[in-house]
C-alpha cells in the first residue's frame, strides 16, 4: 500500500469506529497536516485547533496528550496545550496505554511536569459500544478499503481496551519541551 492508501484506510477507521460510538458524518473533520517529511508543522496544527475551537466554543476539546509516545499525537496535544492554556476553552487530553509505565516512572520520581491523571472506566451500558467502535480498527475487508491497520499497529491496546475497557486522561498537559526530555518516543 502506498502512504496515502493507507491513510485513506486510516482514516475509514477512524470514520466507522465514530459511527459506532453515534457520532453523526457531518459532525466529523479530518485534516491531512502531514508535510512532506512526516511531520504535523505547529502553525498548520495550531490553525486547525483555532477553527474547531471558534466553531464549538462551549465543548471540551480533546487531544492526544504531549505525553504521547507518538510524535503526531504529541504535536496536536502541544498546539491544543498553548491554544487552551490560560483561557476559558475546556480541554482534555488522552493518555495512551504505551505510555503508563514511563509516566508512572516520572510520578515515582516526582516529576513536576507531570499533571494530576485521571483513571477512566465507562459505564457497563457504553461498554459495549466502546467495544463495537474498537472493532473497527480490526476489520479486514480490502473492497471497502478496509486494512486492520490501526489494529496492526498498536494490537495490544485494543486487546487491552476490550479486556480491561478502561483509559486514562489528563486535564492539562506538560509543555513538549519538558517532556522531551525523558519520554521514549516511536517511530
């Protein structure tokens, strides 16, 4: 598959699993901030935050935390963090399952940056739903340009989210300066 094959599969995932959880298609965005060396630039990020933030002022804005292990993750949770810090717009940010231990490695070290994290658990009556929605990220179907990819990147947290169904998050989120300096990134 070539790179833009797969973020087409990418993002038909992320589509069905939106779905799954009741979310309407005209209520979704999705945006291609990848420059030509696989990086989000912070200004194309930033812009895109801005517009989402302008256009739903009252909701909670959620992000991938900069304590992500994944670089993009991390830069859409930095623009989120300047974006939000010190004003009145709501924000949250996910904690991803590959980064609990390092994280709490830096809480047993007492490290400042490290924000107040929140343990997650839905209800018994969304559980499933959430289940459903995970799912899609497994499915294999080639003729709906359907590849498992999400699952064959990261299979252990969806086995994790169906077993235990469980997350993690955070109410703000360490400056990426600061958490550079001791996370353990991929790619």
């Amino acid at each position: 598959m070539t790179e833009a094959e797969v973020g087409k599969a990418r993002t038909i995932e992320f589509k069905s699993a939106a779905a799954e959880m009741g979310v309407h298609p005209e209520k979704l965005s999705c945006f291609d901030l990848l420059d030509s060396n696989n990086v989000i630039p912070i200004s194309t990020c930033t812009d895109v935050i801005k517009q989402s933030i302008n256009k739903y002022p009252d909701a909670i804005h959620w992000s991938m935390s900069t304590l992500d292990v994944h670089p993009h993750h991390r830069t859409v949770g930095e623009c989120l963090r300047t974006l939000t810090e010190n004003t009145t717009t709501r924000s949250a940010f996910a904690i991803s399952r590959v980064g609990w231990d390092q994280i709490a490695s830096q809480q047993t070290l007492q490290n400042p940056s490290i924000p107040d994290i929140f343990h997650f658990k839905p209800d018994s009556s969304r559980v499933q739903r959430i289940r459903n929605a995970a799912l899609t990220y497994n499915a294999w179907n080639p003729v709906a340009n359907s590849y498992a990819i999400g699952y064959a990147s990261v299979p252990s947290q969806f086995e994790n989210l169906d077993s235990l169904g469980d997350s993690k998050y955070a109410l703000t989120t360490p400056s990426l300066d600061s958490v550079s300096k001791w996370i353990i990134t991929s790619l």
